[in-house]
C-alpha cells in the first residue's frame, strides 16, 4: 500500500516539479499553476452544466 502511495507522491512531484522549473519558480509554483488549471477546467464544466454563457 505505501509502495503505491510513494509511487503516486513522486509522480505528482516530479510533475509539479518540471512545471515549475519551466517557469523557473520551483515545485510549489508548479503546483499552484496545476492548480489553477485544473481549478479553471472545474469551472468550465460546471458553467455548462447549468447553462450558463460568458
């Protein structure tokens, strides 16, 4: 169980970690950055859903 757990902390990491040296802010910009598209793409959704259009 914590093999995979390691497993899916370091995917995340690396990930946010390459994003972040792109924009040469570190991990943690990685991650926010992650976390405004995936906060936008929610949004997205949801905005159709109920029909609305901007």
């Amino acid at each position: 169980m914590f093999g995979i757990d390691i497993a899916l902390w370091n995917l995340i990491y690396g990930s946010c970690k390459t994003l972040g040296t792109i924009l040469g802010t570190g991990a943690l910009g990685g991650a926010g950055m992650y976390a405004l598209i995936i906060t936008y793409g929610v949004q997205l959704v949801v905005c159709k859903k109920k029909g609305d259009k901007k």
